[in-house]
C-alpha cells in the first residue's frame, strides 16, 4: 500500500514537510484547489524542489477551465516534473462553480466524460476533434480549425473524485485512479461496486485502477476525542457543500436530517454535535498503533491502494506521526 501527502497550500514550513515526506518514501504530494489558491503553481514550485516523489492536484474543479487549458497545464508539469504528475479532478458543486468560478453546473457526469476524452486526445498527440453534449471543438459555425498541440505526446494519468453512482461507473470506465472521500470499508460495496461495472465495461477490474482513500491520521490514546473532532469536522461538508457528500454518507447509512437542519439554521456546534461519530471515527486513522494497523488491514482487504494523508499539528508532529505510519504499514508489510 502506497502512502501519499495531502498539503492544504505551499509555505516554506510544508516544503520542508514535503522534503522529509520524499525521504521517507512518501509516494505523492497532493495539493487542493478551493476558492483561494490554485493547485498547479504551487505543484510547479514543488516540481523544481523535489526529485523523487508524485505531484498530484487533489483537486482541480471541472468546468474552472476548459479542457484544453487542463491538458495543456497537466502536460506541462508532467514535462518540467519528469514525468512525475497526476492530474486529479473533480466536478465540485454548484455552490462553488457558480458562486465562484460563474459557471453554470450543469450535466457534471457528461463534463467529467468529454473532459477526460479530450485531455487524453490532446496528450495522445492527436488532431483535436471532438463532437460532444458539452464540448464541440472546433466551434461548429466558426472560424476555428482542429489544432493538435505541438508538444510531445506524455500520458497525463488522471484520479476522478467521484461520490455519485454514475460517476464512480465512470472512473472506472476511464480513469487511472479514483479518490474516494467520504468512505468507509465497512461499505465498501457503496463505493467499488459502479467503479467495478465501470471498469468491467473497459475490460479491466479494480487491480487496474488506484484506489485512493483520504485519511486523517493522528495516532493518540484519546480516541473518542480525536473521532469526535473529526466527526464535527464534517459537519461544513454535509451542511453547506450541497447534497453531494451527505447522499454519499446516506448510502453508507446514516442519517443526517438534522445535521442540515441545524447547519441551516445557524447552529453550528449543535449541527457538529450531531453528525454521527462514526464518520470520524471510520473514515480516518485515528487511535493507537494497534488501533490504526487494524483500520489499515480493513482498507487494505477491500481494495484500497493508496492512503492520502493529512496530518495535524507543527511540522516537527507531522513528520513523527508520517513516520510512525510508514513504521505501521511497514510492519504490517501491505
């Protein structure tokens, strides 16, 4: 099992953390891309610093940019990081794509295919010509031609974040990888079951794809504590991030009514307060060593194969906790 690194933006501090993360072996550094920082710069930087590890988009939100200015930003990391990029993507959600980029959400699943078409003909060194629902290029009744882009063919390998069940038959369909927020191996099946269809449908299974599953990892004797946190935490998701995510926890089985409810009426800590601490406890790694070797061997039975971690604390705490998950997994030898 692979471990990669989630850094919320670049600073001096996590470019020294990213720095240990390659000595340690890390296998990918990941970096968001929300409504302040953008996910390819501080990658690019990265790219000049680091000689060894991944650098991943974690993620870059479908309809922000065309999908030419996608392939064009992917191939030129994969050119100055030798070969080292993953481009992950995601369709986000209307609160965020109107409310901030001023574009209409529409037809995500449809935008998510054409998007993954069109990066894969223009990295593939192809004429650029493409018929689809929400993208025609050229522009019918212009003045525009099919282009192919001059710079070298490079496979660009693209992660999907999917929650929804045509979009995760999707990534297994066409995508190199999925990352899997908001799961839980305990249901696994919600999840991997579409990705399965998907793939089959490709001729390939779930070994074909990597499966990535965003963990928080704080290894402590207060565990309730810890959960509960982290279960709190959720509560912004659920409540202000559109339906998304808690239709993904819902199919899990919970109930989150209430959440919402309270998050709406401006009950914030009453809206933490009663999301489910299991969604803390379940979809992380938190605990003792025991405690997280046995929550590792779970997602490792169920097909995950990657584990993107994001850590709490100073730098000096990231790097132990970092180090003392590889001595786990090494230990376990997965």
């Amino acid at each position: 099992m692979k471990v990669a690194l989630m850094v919320p933006f670049v600073t001096d501090e996590t470019v020294d953390l990213v720095l240990h993360a390659e000595k340690l072996g890390v296998d990918s550094v990941w970096v968001p891309e929300m409504w302040a920082y953008d996910a390819f710069t501080p990658l690019a930087y990265l790219a000049a610093r680091t000689s060894r590890i991944k650098l991943a988009t974690g993620v870059v939100q479908l309809g922000a940019r065309t999908p030419a200015s996608l392939a064009s930003s992917a191939m030129s990391l994969q050119a100055l990081s030798g070969g080292r990029f993953l481009l992950g993507m995601g369709v986000s959600g209307p609160k965020v794509m109107e409310g901030w980029h001023g574009v209409r959400f529409d037809a995500p699943v449809t935008m998510t295919r054409e998007t993954i078409e069109i990066i894969r003909l223009i990295s593939a060194g192809e004429k650029l010509s493409y018929q689809g629902k929400v993208f025609q290029l050229p522009l019918p009744d212009s003045q525009g031609r099919a282009l192919t882009s001059f710079a070298p063919p490079a496979h660009v390998p693209i992660y999907n974040a999917a929650l929804g069940p045509r979009n995760l038959r999707l990534t297994g369909e066409l995508a190199d990888g999925w990352l899997g927020n908001a799961f839980l191996p305990e249901s696994a099946d919600v999840f991997l079951d579409p990705i399965a269809a998907g793939a089959a449908e490709s001729g390939r299974t779930l070994a074909d794809l990597d499966l990535v599953a965003p963990v928080a990892v704080e290894i402590t004797d207060d565990v309730d504590a810890v959960a509960r946190k982290h279960a709190g935490g959720y509560a912004f998701t659920i409540g202000a991030m559109g339906e998304f995510y808690r239709k993904a926890f819902e199919r899990q089985g919970f109930e989150l009514d209430e959440v919402v409810r309270l998050w709406k009426a401006g009950e914030r800590e009453a809206a933490a307060d009663a999301v489910p601490v299991d969604i803390g406890a379940k979809t992380n790694l938190l605990g003792t060593e025991a405690m997280i070797a046995e929550r590792i061997t779970l997602l490792e039975s169920v097909g995950i194969s990657t584990l993107l971690v994001k850590l709490d604390g100073g730098i000096g705490r990231q790097i132990d906790t970092l180090a003392r998950l590889l001595g786990i997994l090494s230990h376990l030898n997965v």
